[in-house]
C-alpha cells in the first residue's frame, strides 16, 4: 500500500526587541509509490563502456509492455533558517 511520512521540526527564537532567528526541518518520504516497469527495457550490445551501442530489445516481444508496480520511493529533506529584523540594513533572505 502506497503511503508517505512527514517529520518537521522547527524552532524560533526572538532576539532584543525588534529580530527574530528561526530553523526549520522537513524530511518526507514516500514509499511503495506506484509507478511503471518496463518489462522490456533497451539492453546495451556490448559491456556498457561504448556510450554510442545502440540498445535493443527482446525480440520475442514487439511493442513496449509495462506493468504497474508499487515499488517507487523518494525522499525529500530541507533545512532551512531566516533571520528577520525591523531594520532594512539587518534583514537576510531566507536559504535551504
């Protein structure tokens, strides 16, 4: 069964009167994700150190056949911090 999961954690600080520091963390990951598999993917004529050897196909097969399959995953993380202040010389955009 597809599903992902989410973890964040952030935190925020004020600093004197008119600033503020803060930090952030994000991770997903997803698993079991459907996607496509090729059950007739290009296969190279030689050992693979020829970038130009055209890859061919099964010939018992003709056109292209795909299956859905639930074995995709991704994982995503950032990290991020912004430091913000009422005065324009102190402001600093945010980075990740």
């Amino acid at each position: 069964m597809q599903h992902s999961q989410e973890y964040s954690i952030g935190y925020e600080r004020q600093v004197g009167g008119s600033a503020s520091v803060s930090a952030d963390y994000v991770r997903i990951a997803g698993r079991d994700l459907l996607m496509t598999l090729n059950l007739n993917p290009g296969l190279r004529d030689n050992d693979g150190l020829d970038e130009h050897a055209a890859p061919h196909q099964n010939p018992n097969f003709t056109a292209a056949s795909a299956e859905l399959v639930n074995t995709g995953q991704t994982t995503t993380t950032r990290c991020s911090w912004r430091w913000t202040s009422a005065s324009p010389r102190l402001q600093h955009a945010p980075w990740s």
